[in-house]
C-alpha cells in the first residue's frame, strides 16, 4: 500500500523530501523510504545527499523472512 501510495506522488520536491528524511526519527522508515523511491526511479533520487541523512548502523527488518537489500541493510519483500 505505500508503495502504491508512493507512485502517485510523482509531484515531491527534492528541498521538502530532503528535510524531511534528515528530520524523521525512525531509521526502518527512512531505508525503505529511500528504497522505495530509488526502484521507483525518481529523478529526483539521485540529488539526495545520502551523507545528511542519518541511516543508523546495524540491520533493520520489515519482513522476517523477506529478501534483504544491502544498500540499506533492510529485509523485506
């Protein structure tokens, strides 16, 4: 559902989406954020400063027994 949720918002600004990541607490909401955003392939994705936005340390699961992504170190399906 928020993936759906996410194609329909091909209307986000980089400056507002960038704020927002750097400021959301929740570092499982953030990865799958990015991760969401990066297989939707906004061309936006590819300005965000990925060094600004903290991601924690360590591994994060959504799903126990989903496929794990490397890049943000999360499992899901």
């Amino acid at each position: 559902m928020a993936y759906q949720m996410l194609e329909m918002m091909v209307g986000l600004r980089l400056d507002v989406v960038h704020t927002l990541l750097e400021h959301c607490s929740s570092v499982k909401v953030k990865r799958l954020f990015l991760h969401m955003v990066e297989k939707l392939g906004y061309s936006w994705f590819e300005y965000l400063d990925l060094a600004r936005i903290d991601l924690g340390q360590g591994k994060r699961v959504i799903e126990p027994d989903g496929v794990y992504d490397s890049k943000y170190r999360i499992s899901l399906r």
